[in-house]
C-alpha cells in the first residue's frame, strides 16, 4: 500500500529542494536539511506528490487552499492562471511571490513583466516548497508576497517507470508517465529521467447561443539527466530540458451581477473567438562541487522562453459600425468592467440580443529569460559557535515584446459576430521592456547552543529600456532587502522562532519608467512557535507586515500601462495547525488528520491619492479591508488507510472578500465591485491496490456542487468549478 502521508502539514521543509536519493552533493537551493528541520527561523510547508495527488487535483489553486497563510484567487477553475497571496499580499497574477521551479525563477520576464499568465503545472510535480516567514534574502526580486518552489520529478536511483491517468467529468482527460534510471559506469554515475504529461477537458462553462469548447489542452514532455564523475572531488553536472504546449478557449470575460446568480456557469456570445495560445521553453545547467567538507559551491546557466497569443474581446460598443481611433481600437468603446453592469445597453451586444460591435485584440507576446547564478556555502566554527555562511551572485536578462492589434466585429443580434475590420499586427502595441539585473546576498546560519539565527542581505541592481514604437528609454533602480531569522529550543520537542524581514516586488521596466512606480515594500515579523510529540505534531505563529508603496495595475490585471503606487496597508495575523494520528497503535488501521485555521487582517491605511481608473485599490478609503483578502479560512482532512484500501475526505471553508478596495457589497460602477462569496468545499477520493505496483483511484472534488462567485477580475464575476467525478489508475514498476 502506498505510504500516505500527511506533510502538507509539515513544519518544516525537506532536507533538499530537489534531492535525489542518489546524489553526492545536496545543493545549495536548500531551504533546510533533515538534521536541523526542527531549527526553521520562520514558518514553511513542504507538500509531497501524495499531497498533491490525492484529490486527483490539477488545480494548484485548490491545492494550496490547504496551506495556512496562503489565499487563492482563482480565475478560471482549473488553476491554470493562479493568483496566490501569502499573507496578505495581492494575488494577481502571483506577481509579488518569487515562484521557482527546481531553485531556477520560473515566471516568463520577472522582472520586465513579473504578471504574466505562465505558472508551472502542479500535476507534474514531485513536491512544492511555500516559504512565508524565515529569511527570504536568498529568492528574488519578489519577496514581498514570499517565495514558492515547485519541485519536477527527480531521478530515480534505480531503473522504474510510472503510468498515472484519469478520465473525469467535462471530458477530462490527465495522463503522466515517465521512466528513468542510474547505472554506474567506468566513469562514475549517470541517471536519466524522460517525462510526458498531457490533459485535455471540454470545460464546464456554456457559451450562449453558439455553443464551443471552453476548456483547454497541455502537453509538457521534460528530459532530465545528470552525472557525478569518479573524482577525489564529489562533483556533479545536471541538466534539465522541458516545454509547455498549452491553448485554452479561455476568456476575460465575465457576467453581470444578475447572470452569474442565475446561469453560474455560463459565459456570453461576445467571448466565443477567445482563445490563448502558448508555448513554453525551460531548461537549465547546473554544476555543484564540494571541494573539501566544508565548502560547497553551485552554479547554474538557465534560459526560459514564453510565446503567448492570447485572442480575447477587450471592449464592445452599441455601434454596429463604428469608428477607429490610431491604435485600430473602437472610438466610442465601452470598458467591459461598465458594459457588464446591469442595465448597460452594451450588455445585450455581450450577450448577443443585440447589433453592436466588439473589439478582439490580440496580446500576442514573447518573453526570454536567461542568466547565470552562482553560490557558496563555507562552514566553520568560531570558539562554540558554528556558521554555514553562503553568498551569490546572479547574473540575468529579460525581456517582454508587445506586438497587439485589435480585429472589429459587428454583432448581428443572433449570438453571431462578423469580421468588420482586421487589425494590422503591432498597431495596438509595439513596445519591447528589457531588465538586465544583478543580484547579490549574504546570510549566516549561526548554530550556539540551543540558538540557531540566520542573518541576511540582498541587493537588486537593475538596468532598464523600453522601445515604444521606436522611442526609446532607460533608467537604472537600485532596491534592498534584509533580513533576521531565530529559533530556540525550549526542549527537543518545543521549540520558538521568530523574525524581522524587508521585503520589495519591483516594478517592471515601463512601469518604472514612463509612470514612476516605484518598488513595493515591506516590513513584516513573525513570532511562533511548534511542538512535537510522537504521533502528533502543532505549530502556532502570529505575522505582522507593513506595506509601502503598494503596486496596483488597472483593472488588477497586469496591464502596467496604468500602474500606480497604491499606499499602504498593514496585514497582521495568526496561523495554527494540528495533525496526528488518532488511531491507536493496535487498532489494525490508521486515521491521519489535521487541521488548520488562519485569520488575517488586511486593511489599506491610507486612499489612493488620485487617478488609479480601475484598479482594485481606487476608491478606497483608510481602514478598508484589502481585496481579496479574507478575514478567516479553515481547513481539515482525515484519512481511513487499511492495508490497500483507503478513503480520504477533506474539507476548506474561506470566508468572504472584496472585489476591491471599496468594499462593496454588490457592483455600482464597475463589474469588479462586490463580494467574493465565502464557500465551503468538500472533496471525496478512495484509492485500492491491486497489486504491488497497479493502483486504482475514484474521487469526487466539491461533492456538494457549490456555486460561488469565486473572482471579479479580470472583467466581471466569474464562479469556481462545480462538482466533478474522476475515476484512474497508476503503474509503478
């Protein structure tokens, strides 16, 4: 029976970020080891590929709604677009976490465009790393919403093989298979590993009238494969190749307040020429040697690349045959956001009951990101105190190219839209944002008797251009982070921690240019403290962080053509969490449970000075809640696990948010304004071995079938995914 395993709730992360069994050297990428994991300086969660898999999920989204501290924004029910806050920071677009993939930052251009819609896929992964509270200093440039590393699969030390696929609800199809192995050779050791994941689903939405597929496609093949050679010195090279072949029939486009109360999952006319189009490059060498015992030292040559064609309506109007401004865009264009108000008469052109026109630009993009980064460890001890001091550098470039245009259609009041004027390929945008960036930092784990404290600091020295149709401009920023991070052992089995961080997100290239946006700060601490018994373990922390100089992009999306600097807020808090096992020792079963429960309070301090248009932090005033941040979620799990047969059941209640910062109940000017519904979510899964290495699966997720308004950005209210059944199986060999 596969071992399952509760470490979603763990307190503290594993020895390596991405450790195989047969490595020599652990790399530097570490987040903590298995011998010092009780000494964590700040709270971390580590989830496992049993974590991930259990519900059959492929919605990160839903996976990490079990992690206290962290808050989801889901767009559009599959996870395919995530919008994470760790602690309060804005979610959208994930764009103020540092997110990895095996210790490499993975997002397209994070540092000319840190919102963009690529994010890793958790079906593939091996395990996730969430680091909320200690040190940050090593991950950049985003720390002001914490860090996330994503773990592939490893090597495997010995020759196997895995099958794992499903068949679901909405025609949803999951398969995932790899094979790998390690052989010595005369030359040391060499292991492989070949991987192919592929999901298919039609969706769960129904556009009006005409009817199409809203659902999406992914194919992800990866090869990774190392070599240790038979050297005096421990030594080892490692290189990882994989691709993203994604397209979603996936909208902006929302519902009015009315609709989505009463057809939760449909979606209008106006949207059925949506579709989003991408691929996606990654790849990495990475070298690691230990010249003597207590030196370590890692080096990594990286390179990313992300082509996006996302073909999608962005504005509408009641003219059947209007007029075009310079930029081939509608000139009397309604903004969605207004349209979708109920009693708009663009609405009825959205819907497809009446003769207008809408404007479908495509944000065609492609971003690179490459570079080289480079760090040491030296240990040693000064009289009873011991040190493992590390220092990096990190040499990276990275670019974002626009070349958009908008294509007019004339609605004919039937549900049906014909092409009215194309547009010409870069005469909506024709704007390139290059960042190159150093990065430098230094921190200390000091190891003196029950005290374990790890000091700080980094860097950011960034050069930026931006070309804009031709008109060129740079400018240099210069930005700091630090850090303290203690922990004492009360016993071997208590222990406290706490800390004090700054933290920055910095602007991308043209938001810092042309609108003077400036990074994003943070001052933030953490008291705490975890206890472990023998089959039970608990940690408890309380968070407190300032923000200045918030970033807020209008309309919450991303579109930096209208950033601004939105004030400040302060986000304090408590997190808790139990698990143990309440089965006795004898009892012929086990019954591993846990739970948690966070409440977050997460105010803007001052309004918004002026201007803003349709960011979510306009409008409000001192004192009101921050957007999508609720004030209380809770979550609990349990499983019933007897020799091959096991049922799982857990459960996730979020309380209520706001669309924006002027916390309203229910839209009045725009379709971003109002509540985001509170909901409690269940998800059922069983699982039975039929022999030592065939597995079968079934689950329901949302067994009660909720409907709830589960995000108003980017335009207009849009529900979480309704019940689905999934039935599978798995090979291992």
């Amino acid at each position: 029976m596969k071992k399952l395993s509760f470490t979603l709730y763990s307190l503290f992360f594993i020895s390596a970020v991405f450790a195989e069994e047969t490595q020599i050297l652990a790399p530097l990428t570490v987040l903590g080891g298995a011998e010092d994991i009780r000494q964590q300086v700040g709270s971390a969660t580590y989830l496992d590929e049993e974590d991930i898999e259990k519900f059959n999920q492929i919605n990160v989204s839903r996976i990490l709604q079990q992690v206290p501290g962290v808050y989801i924004r889901d767009e559009e029910g599959f996870g395919n677009f995530p919008n994470i806050s760790l602690r309060g920071a804005d979610g959208t677009r994930s764009s103020k976490l540092t997110v990895m993939e095996d210790g490499v930052i993975t997002a397209p251009a994070p540092y000319s465009a840190p919102a963009a819609y690529y994010f890793p896929t958790v079906s593939r992964m091996a395990g996730i790393e969430i680091l909320k509270g200690s040190s940050q200093v090593r991950f950049g440039p985003h720390s002001t919403g914490g860090v996330i590393n994503f773990l592939s699969t490893p090597i495997p030390a010995e020759q196997s093989g895995r099958v794992r696929s499903s068949y679901g609800s909405f025609n949803s199809f999951n398969f995932l298979g790899n094979f790998g192995e390690t052989v010595e050779t005369s030359h040391g050791q060499f292991g492989y590993l070949v991987e192919f994941l592929y999901q298919n689903t039609d969706g769960f939405r129904d556009i009006q009238k005409v009817g199409g597929d809203t659902g999406f496609s992914k194919a992800e093949p990866m090869l990774k494969m190392f070599w240790e050679p038979d050297t005096a010195m421990p030594q080892r090279f490692e290189l990882k190749v994989g691709s993203t072949d994604f397209e979603a029939n996936e909208t902006y486009l929302g519902l009015s307040e009315s609709d989505v109360r009463a057809h939760p999952q449909a979606r209008y006319a106006a949207s059925q020429f949506d579709l989003m189009d991408t691929e996606q490059f990654r790849s990495f060498l990475r070298y690691t040697a230990q010249p003597n015992e207590n030196l370590d030292i890692e080096s990594t040559l990286y390179y990313n690349s992300f082509d996006r064609s996302w073909y999608k309506i962005d504005q509408v109007s009641t003219d059947a045959a209007p007029g075009v401004d310079s930029r081939g865009r509608i000139s009397d264009r309604t903004s969605l956001d207004v349209a979708l108000l109920d009693g708009n008469p663009n609405l009825a052109v959205l819907k497809g009951d009446a003769t207008g026109s809408i404007g479908v630009k495509d944000n065609d993009r492609s971003y690179k990101a490459y570079g080289w980064e480079t760090a040491f460890t030296q240990r040693f001890e000064t009289g009873e105190v011991s040190h493992a001091l590390t220092g990096g550098v990190r040499l990276h470039y990275d670019y974002v190219d626009r070349f958009q245009y908008v294509d007019i259609y004339s609605g004919q009041g039937n549900g049906y839209f014909s092409l009215y004027r194309e547009g010409i390929p870069g005469e909506e945008a024709d704007r390139k944002e290059e960042t190159f960036a150093t990065a430098v930092y230094v921190e200390d784990v000091i190891q003196w008797g029950a005290w374990t404290v790890k000091p700080g600091v980094r860097g950011e020295f960034l050069q930026y251009e931006v070309d804009n149709y031709g008109d060129k401009a740079d400018d240099n920023l210069n930005a700091w982070t630090a850090g303290i991070g203690a922990a004492y052992d009360l016993s071997l089995d208590t222990i406290f921690f706490g800390g004090l961080y700054r933290g920055i997100s910095t602007p991308g290239a043209n938001a810092y240019i042309s609108n003077g946006i400036e990074p994003e700060e943070s001052l933030s601490g953490e008291l705490g403290m975890r206890h472990f018994a023998e089959r039970s373990a608990f940690e408890v922390a309380g968070f407190y962080t300032d923000y200045s100089n918030l970033i807020g992009t209008d309309a919450g999306i991303g579109n930096d053509d209208s950033n601004v600097n939105a004030g400040e807020a302060t986000v304090y808090g408590v997190e808790g969490q139990i698990s143990g096992e309440l089965a006795s020792r004898n009892a012929g079963y086990r019954l591993p449970a846990y739970v948690n429960l966070t409440f977050t309070q997460a105010t803007l301090d001052e309004a918004l000075a002026s201007g803003g248009g349709d960011n979510i932090y306009a409008g409000g005033v001192a004192g009101a809640d921050l957007p999508y941040v609720p004030d209380w979620k809770f979550s609990f799990g349990i499983s019933y696990v007897q020799q091959k047969f096991a049922l799982n059941l857990e459960g996730s209640w979020v309380d209520y948010s706001y669309g924006t910062a002027k916390n309203l109940d229910a839209p009045v000017d725009s379709a971003q304004e109002g509540k985001i519904d509170e909901v409690f979510l269940v998800d059922l899964s069983a699982s039975y071995d039929l022999s030592d290495v065939v597995n079968v699966f079934a689950g329901v997720n949302n067994l009660t079938d909720e409907n709830y308004i589960s995000s108003r950005l980017p335009y207009g209210a849009r529900t979480g995914a309704p019940r689905s059944m999934y039935a599978g199986f798995e090979v291992d060999w």
